[in-house]
C-alpha cells in the first residue's frame, strides 16, 4: 500500500462515518479529468498519480488534485487546471506517457471530458462589454455569440453537442469570477 493509498483509505472511512443519508454518501466531482480517465472509479483504480502526465503536458494544464476535487480518494491525481492552460483536443501526450495505461486514449481520437456552461451574473457582456474572448478562442467553434433581448450586446451561448471541455474558453475568459466553467463528466465520452 502506497503512502496515497493509505491516507485515502483512512479519510475516505472518516468520510464514510459522516456522510449523510440525504446525500447518499456520493459527492459531485469537482475537477475536470484528463482526457481519457474514462470514468472517476476507473481512473483513481488505475492511476498511481506518479505526475509524469503533469510534467509533460504541453499545454500546462495539468496539477495535482486536491483533497476536494475528486475526494480523499482521488488526492494527487491529475486534473485539469484551466487557470493554468487548457486541454487540446488533438494532443494525447498524457495518455501516451502514462505508465499504468490510466488513460485509455488513441492518437487523434477526441474525448468529450467537460461541457462549459456560462454564468450570466459573471460575464463582462451583462454588464455592457463587449468581450469575445470565449467564442474566438473555442477550437470547437462550440461557442457562439447571441444578442440580447434589445439587440444590444452579444451573449455567449454553449452548444453542448460541440464542446468537449476542453476549458480554452474558461482560460481566456477576462472576468474576475469566470463567467464560463467547465462542468466535469463522469463518465467521458468519445466523439471521434
């Protein structure tokens, strides 16, 4: 048993003691997966959170998980930071250099890891700016500008069926509390 493995183990019994029956013991996943993990149970059986993903992402936008982001026993895997760097979506370096194969991931194939969702009461365009940065920079073109009820100024709207989470949109995004985050998916899904 790893050193990961045992503090996991330990907090995820103190969690367990405490977990309300309302809750049914299952917490949200809060951080964003790299692409390929699957699934949360697949991923945190398989990955040994060596970081070797982490140091090789081209992007940078690859830490180490907190104790909330995916629970105790997710500590110290990878997830994806977008205030640091976003995902491509063509890049499978991660998968590539994974040494427990926690990634099942094939060169060029597209996974569906996140959907970005835009807050209204956060973005700079509610408030009479003009800001484009999200839809400029979405790889996808996932992201689109609609006006508001006057006509006025442009909002951005989220295709779901485009997106891929990929968090570009998230990382250029000029607003002091981001107004488009990338909501996680458990499980992944491939799209190409």
């Amino acid at each position: 048993m790893n050193r990961r493995e045992f503090i996991a183990g330990a907090g995820a019994a103190i969690v367990a003691r405490g977990a309300s029956a309302a809750e049914g013991g299952a917490k949200p996943l809060r951080a964003v997966m790299p692409p390929g993990a699957l699934s949360l149970s697949r991923f945190s059986r398989s990955c040994t959170a060596c970081g070797l993903c982490i140091s090789s992402c081209p992007e940078k936008a690859l830490a180490h998980a907190g104790l909330l982001d995916y629970g105790l026993g997710g500590w110290m895997l990878p997830k994806l930071d977008f205030a640091k760097g976003a995902c491509d979506p063509s890049c499978s370096r991660c998968a590539e250099v994974c040494p427990a194969k926690a990634l099942a991931r094939r060169t060029g194939e597209v996974v569906k890891i996140g959907l970005a969702e835009w807050s209204r009461e956060d973005c700079r365009t509610t408030k009479g700016d003009t800001c484009t940065l999200c839809s400029e920079r979405c790889p996808t073109d996932a992201i689109s500008l609609v006006a508001d009820e006057e006509g006025q100024v442009a909002h951005p709207k989220v295709d779901a069926a485009k997106c891929v989470g990929c968090g570009r949109c998230e990382n250029y995004c000029p607003a002091e509390r981001k107004a488009i985050r990338v909501r996680p998916l458990d499980p992944q899904l491939a799209v190409g």
